[in-house]
C-alpha cells in the first residue's frame, strides 16, 4: 500500500537555484514534452516549486503550494484573468469570440456569479443522479463494443473513448437523439483556446466558427426547450433564464461549457487508463482478477496521469510564498498533474498502484472552483473499464509509441491507440 505521506517529509524548496531553467518550457507543447512532461515537472519541484516563468506568470509545481493556490480564497479562477489576457493579447483577441463566449462561462467566475451559475446545475451532477446514469453509460458502453468486435481492429480513441463522454452530456443537456453525431468531433469542442500559447490565425478562424455555430445551435435549443421542455440541462436553464436568474448568453455559454468540460477530460482519463494498465500488466491483471478494484484504480488513473495537467489562478492580493513576492493580478499556472507526483506527498510517486489507499489528486481542482462534473466523469471511466473488462477480455493495444495529442500542455489525452479484442 502507498499512502499520502506524512508532513514531517522534507518541505519543498524556497526560490529558485540560481540560473535554473528547465529542460523543456512546459508552456511549449514541445514533442518531447507532450510525450512525457513529468521529467520537467520534477525539475520544477527540486529546483522552484514556485517558478517565474519568461511569459511572465508562475509556474506552481508542487503539491503544497497547488494545493493552496486551488483553496485559498487569495487565489481566483477569473478575477483579472481577462485584464491579463488583454495585456498579454491585445484588447482586439479577447473580443474574439472564442474568448469573448467565455466570460458567461460559470469557471471563468468567481464569488456571487459563480456561486448563482454554479448552484442552478449543481444537483444534475448530485451523487444520487450520477448513479442512476449507470445503465444508461453501460447500454452506450455495449453499443460501442459491439460496433468495434465487427471490425478486425480499432481505435480506442475514436470508437470507444470519445462517443461515451459525448453520447452521455448529449442526454444530459437534452439534445433531440437525432442531433447527438455533429457533437462528436472532438477536434471542434473549444479546448485549444485554454491553452498558454496564442492561437494562430488559422485556429483563431476554425475556433471562432465553432463557437458561431454552436451559439446558433443552443439558441434553437432554447427554444425547443421552451415549447417543449424536458428533464434536462437546458430546460433547467432556460427555465432560469425566464426567472431573471441567468442571462441568455449566461445560458448558451454554459451550455457549451458542458461539452468543452465534459468530453475532453473523461475522453483522456479513459484513453490514459487504458494505457496505464496496460503498460503495468501486473495493475492489469489484479483489476481482472478483482473488479472491486476499478472505483480506486480510476482514482489512480486520475492521479499518475492526469487528463488536465494545467488549471490557472489570479491572486487577489499581495502576499509572500516560497520566498517570492506575488502581487495582487498576478496568474499563477497551478500543474495539478506535477502535484499529484510529488513525492513529498505520495510514497512512491511515480509508480502506477491501483490499490493505493488514502489517494487524493489534485486534477479535479479544489475549492469553490471544484470539477462541478468530476463525479460523472469518474462514474464514466469505471463504466468504460468495466464493459471492456467483461467484453474484451483479451484486449490488446497497441502501446509501443502512443500517439499524444500535439499542441497542448493544458490537456494530455492520445491521439489514436489501435487496438483489436
């Protein structure tokens, strides 16, 4: 067993070593970084857990200092965030629509906004409603299997990973079934503008003509919704919308919010789940032989190798930590995937255990600002294990040299991982 450890361990270091930089930017989706970006991350937290970036923001590395800055009310998700683009941009890119949408958007809130957006949904992601989705993920789960068994081999990513997440928000959010297709292209969800590095003009093009068509889109929803209302996420909104509770962009963009947070995330935990076992036979082959594992091996999953590797923060106020002075509008990049492999808080970090007990990573973020679908992602991902467990026993996949998603540091998911059953 591997637990969290104790806090008599050493604490992390104060500054910088002098002249340190590492070997990589991890800001760049540099090739060597995408494939593997925990050697720079265990850089950053021998040498400065707390790292001045030449961009101009922190870097946070390590799993104290995460921590923190995630629950500390001195830390926020969008106070200044827009300021700090605009200054780092231009006034003319925020106004792009692609960051523009985001504003409405409740994770680029803080304080009353936030808490009003955020408590109008809240109970869709309850334990109690997650749970009953069960059936629901397994009867997709069986669909998706028995499409992928007609064919000699396959691609995990596109035929299983990422039509179960889509197919599951879909139905959350009240789309007609017919609709449920057009949202499965993963290449048009939004996620790219999260990232540090600036979009080029050609991205810039293709993301603001998604958010274009996906307003369109939830604006015709609103009023399906309205004439023919559901037990459904829209309907709960637009139903806000008419008590004065939300704005109609406040509805649309949070609409769309669920489908850039809802897919990429549980289609990376699941693709880096399978990868993980499969790359550690003997956590593989303890899975098939107890199945009551699989709730604590997704939670491991989460935590070796985390779908969000990056979440940003604004501090609010001037304040001291790690023996830098951080200032009030100050972004700080918070590397959850860097803190969930701090050795200074996980015997043995940086190996793959499914049954390690006490296991609380940091990818689903913390305080007011915690993964609202966290739960629902985590129930997905042991729907997915289970059904390929018991469908494809014999499941083999090709590990050799993964395909990693190029162009991002915010999110690590593959590309492709062929596979046949």
């Amino acid at each position: 067993m591997y637990n969290v450890a104790d806090s008599s361990r050493s604490a992390s270091p104060t500054l910088p070593a002098a002249g340190f930089s590492p070997s990589y930017d991890p800001l760049i989706p540099h090739p060597e970084h995408v494939k593997d970006p925990y050697r720079v991350y265990a850089e950053l937290r021998s040498n400065a857990p707390l790292y001045r970036s030449p961009h101009g923001v922190w870097i946070a590395s390590g799993y104290e200092e995460v921590s923190t800055m995630l629950k500390s009310p001195d830390f926020g998700r969008g106070y200044f965030y827009f300021d700090n683009m605009a200054k780092r941009l231009g006034e003319a890119m925020v106004s792009q629509p692609v960051y523009a949408s985001a504003r409405e958007m409740m994770v680029m809130k803080d304080g009353p906004d936030h808490l009003r957006l955020r408590g109008l949904v809240a109970h869709f992601f309850s334990h109690r409603n997650v749970e009953a989705l069960r059936p629901f993920m397994r009867s997709v789960m069986e669909g998706l299997i028995d499409k992928a068994l007609e064919k000699s081999s396959f691609d995990v990513m596109t035929d299983i990973a990422f039509p179960l997440p889509s197919a599951v928000i879909c139905r959350l959010v009240g789309l007609p079934e017919a609709d449920w297709p057009r949202f499965r292209q993963r290449s048009t969800n939004g996620s790219r503008a999260l990232e540090p590095a600036p979009l080029s003009p050609l991205e810039l093009a293709e993301q603001n003509h998604a958010v274009e068509e996906a307003r369109d889109y939830f604006s015709w929803l609103i009023e399906l919704r309205k004439r023919e209302p559901g037990d459904d996420l829209a309907t709960l909104l637009v139903n806000a919308e008419a008590a004065g509770q939300a704005s109609r962009e406040e509805v649309i963009e949070n609409l769309r919010m669920m489908f850039v947070g809802g897919q990429e995330t549980t289609v990376n935990t699941i693709g880096n789940g399978l990868l993980a076992l499969h790359r550690h036979p003997d956590q593989l082959q303890a899975l098939k032989s107890d199945r009551a594992l699989i709730p604590d091996a997704v939670t491991e999953i989460v935590r070796y190798d985390s779908a969000v590797q990056i979440t940003p923060r604004q501090a609010r106020c001037d304040m001291e930590m790690c023996g830098a002075a951080i200032t009030a509008g100050d972004t700080i990049l918070c590397v959850v995937a860097s803190a969930n492999r701090d050795e200074r808080a996980w015997v043995q970090a940086d190996r793959f255990d499914i049954s390690r007990k006490r296991n609380y990573p940091l990818s689903f973020g913390g305080g007011p600002h915690y993964c609202l679908g966290a739960q629902l992602g985590m129930v997905e991902t042991e729907v997915a294990l289970a059904a390929l467990l018991d469908r494809m026993p014999n499941l083999a996949l090709d590990i050799a040299d993964p395909r990693w998603l190029p162009g991002t540091v915010v999110f690590r998911g593959l590309q492709s991982l062929p596979a046949h059953a």
